[in-house]
C-alpha cells in the first residue's frame, strides 16, 4: 500500500508561541505513526515562493496521514499554530517508491514541488524526460501525482517529492544542465513552486 504525507511549508511569525506548538504536536504526530522526513535543515527554494520553514511527515497510507491532520488532538493544539504562524499543509499520496540509500552520514535530501499544468498534453513530454535525468542522481519519487488534499492555504494542483541520497544530490539534480533544457517545457506550460530541502538528521 502507497504510504501517506502530511507536507508543510510554514513562516512563524511569533517564535516563542510557536515553540509550544511544537512541543505539543510532535507526540501527537508520532503517536499517530508519523515519521519525520523533512523538519527544518538548509533550503533553497529554486522556482516560485513558499514559505521559510518545511515538514515532510511520513505516515503508513494517506488515510492514515489525512486522519493524523484531522485528530481532535491535534486540530487543538494547531490552534496554537494557526496564532503564531501562516501555513501551507496538504496531505498527498505515496508513490510506492523506497527512500534511497543517505550518501555516506549526511541527511537524505528532497525537491518538493508544488505545480498548477496549464496544458497536460504539452506538460506530458516534460514528466517523460526528466525521469532518467532525476534518476541518475539517484532519485526516488515518493509522492508523484496520486491523491491529494489542500488542507491549509494554496499549493496548485499537482504534488512531487523527491528524495535524493543528499541534498547536494538534490542540488545537482536541480541544476543538471540536462534537466534545465528539459524543465523549459514545465516552465512554458505551468507555473509553480519548487523547493530544495535537507532531510531530517
């Protein structure tokens, strides 16, 4: 069964009020089954605008992640959240695909992208070539297309999460000279965030 992701991008706005929300949510996500992937580390975000702060939690099914969002406990101690910080939050469904190996002791790293496609047929080409390109630096696709759900704020329509053995793989993978003459297609027929992440140590 296709894991589930609860995917976050946050600015705080009160830090001290939101130390508390994160004293209080993360025994409630993990007590749910939640797994962190990705919670603060080095960011770059490459293309479009996002907020400062990024999570990837990871969670057995997107029932299971959905559900962990929608906790009773959880919703109340986000009101702490929804004070102290602006927040973007979907939950999205796995891909099927295994985390890669961590390149030697760094963290693993992620390309998150967040896509609205203005024409899918003319969009198609570009999900076609960059696989092989993303591939040779060692990607796996954890999230690519499947089922989502915008809970907070807006994201676009498509969600992609990458994982790469570093995040200098993810770097690379990025700025892979072959994969900016292929994302040209992307650019001409969608718009969109993506952002380049440190995983969780």
């Amino acid at each position: 069964m296709p894991k589930g992701y609860i995917i976050g991008h946050i600015t705080v706005n009160d830090p001290e009020t939101y130390k508390d929300y994160v004293a209080k949510d993360t025994p409630i996500l993990l007590g749910l089954g939640g797994r962190f992937l990705v919670r603060g580390g080095q960011a770059e975000v490459v293309e479009g605008r996002a907020e400062d702060r990024h999570i990837v939690f990871e969670f057995d099914s997107f029932d299971a992640a959905n559900a962990a969002y929608h906790d009773p406990g959880y919703q109340e101690v986000a009101k702490i959240r929804h004070g102290s910080a602006t927040s973007a939050i979907l939950v999205a469904e796995g891909n099927d695909e295994d985390l890669p190996e961590p390149s030697g002791d760094a963290p693993l790293g992620f390309l998150i992208a967040h896509v609205t496609v203005r024409d899918p047929d003319a969009y198609r080409p570009y999900v076609d070539g960059n696989t092989p390109i993303m591939r040779g630096h060692g990607a796996r696709y954890i999230v690519r297309g499947g089922r989502s759900e915008v809970l907070e704020g807006d994201m676009g329509g498509r969600h992609v999460v990458i994982a790469y053995p570093s995040f200098q793989a993810a770097r690379a993978a990025y700025h892979d000279p072959a994969y900016q003459e292929v994302a040209a297609i992307r650019r001409d027929h969608s718009e969109g965030t993506i952002i380049l992440v440190e995983g969780a140590a």
